[in-house]
C-alpha cells in the first residue's frame, strides 16, 4: 500500500472543471502558480529550479476520485460518441487518479514564509492537489517524430465576442485586459460538452473563471460573452 501527500495546490483562475482548457498551453494569457505546503514549502526545495523553462507538474484528480473509473472512455477529440481505452486518452477518470502536465515556469516567488513556483498557463481546477514537479528536459522529454494519435492536430477554436453589458462589467476592474484575454482564449476552446459543437444550442452556458461567472451563448462558430456577474 502506497500513501501520498500533496507538496502544494495549485491556485489558478478555473474555478470549476467546466473551465479548465481540456490540455495546457491552450490559454497562454492564463497565469497560475504552486503554492508549496509542508515540508516542501521551504527555498531549498526549489534550489535551482528557475534554471528550467518548464515542469512537469504531478497531481491527484482529487474532485474524480470518488466517481471511479471504468476501462473504456468517450473522448471529446473523438466527438463524445467512440470508445477507446483509458489508457489511451487523458481521461480525468482512471484508476488511480493521476494527472500530468508539462507548463511553463514563470519564476520562483516568496511571500514571507511562503514559496511559491510561479508558471504560466495550466490545465487544472483551482485547489487541485500536486503531489510532485520535475523540470522537463528537451533533450528526452521532447519527441518531434511523435506521433499524437486521434489527438495529432491542434484543436480548432471558435471565435469570441463580448456584449457591451459584458464589457461595462470588466471596464470596472484594474485588470480589465489580462481578464478579458483569459476568458476570450478560455472560451474559444468551446467548453461545452463535445456532442452540443456544430448543432443548434440555443441555451445560455456560464463558467466560473477568477471571480466572475462568465455566461455565453454559442451560435455557429462564434461564442458571445452576454453577460458577467462578480461572485
């Protein structure tokens, strides 16, 4: 029997798993970072770190875990309509729960006693549990011959457009652009479940992002922000 204990949580703006761009690197406006507990909060640990540009970041499905897991998975790349294998996807259910990341590493910051890894733009709910960082080394980490499988080519995005409403609402914040980029770049992935895209959907979707819930309506291939409402 294995035990693990989280080394930090992540704090970034996805404040729900609706939000969360379904790989990193889709939303490079995003800025998020780890918030090191326990033994691992210390300078040491860190020691060196800012030498790398990215990480792999380690961390528990922790808001999954009770709803278990099964051998085969729908993935939205697929449509949400063919069965694979688990693991053959990057389903959030599996057996045990483990995620990975590769992200960008922005610096190492200190607020009194507490260390912090600073990175760029990530795929993981606020909160999420991390359980290990190791830098990503190009020379075996990087396979430009790879092959990707049914996931090879980039995801296509939609446009985004924002009601005057919607814009009235973030004009009042001191960070009007980095927010209103985040919640462009977010939403032009479409988040809505992969068997609503490309068919009529009159209903009014919201996702929780900093501390707006942000709501949309998606016609054809162009995403409107129609209104955002502060927590």
């Amino acid at each position: 029997m294995y035990s693990v204990e989280p080394i930090g949580f992540i704090e970034s703006p996805y404040k729900e798993k609706f939000a969360v761009p379904r790989q990193p690197r889709l939303v490079p406006a995003a800025r998020s970072r780890v918030k090191l507990c326990g033994a691992a909060n210390t300078p040491e640990s860190v020691r060196g770190l800012e030498q790398f540009s990215h990480v792999w970041l380690l961390f528990v499905f922790d808001k999954n875990l009770d709803a278990g897991w099964k051998p085969t998975v729908r993935p939205p790349r697929l449509g949400g309509n063919e069965r694979i294998g688990v693991f053959a996807s990057r389903s959030t259910f599996r057996p045990n729960g483990i995620g990975m990341s590769a992200v960008e590493v922005k610096g190492i910051s200190k607020q009194g006693d507490q260390i912090y890894v600073d990175l760029g733009n990530v795929d993981l709910v606020d909160g999420t549990p991390i359980i290990d960082i190791k830098p990503y080394i190009p020379y075996s980490d990087s396979v430009p011959e790879a092959q990707g499988g049914y996931a090879d080519d980039e995801p296509e995005t939609s446009q985004v457009g924002f009601s005057a409403l919607s814009l009235a609402t973030l004009a009042k914040r001191c960070d009007t652009d980095y927010v209103k980029t985040v919640i462009e770049q977010v939403l032009a992935q479409d988040p809505r479940p992969a068997y609503k895209k490309n068919k009529p959907d009159d209903k009014e979707y919201a996702v929780n992002l900093f501390d707006l819930n942000v709501k949309f309506t998606v016609s054809d291939n162009l995403i409107t922000v129609t209104t955002i409402e502060c927590f």
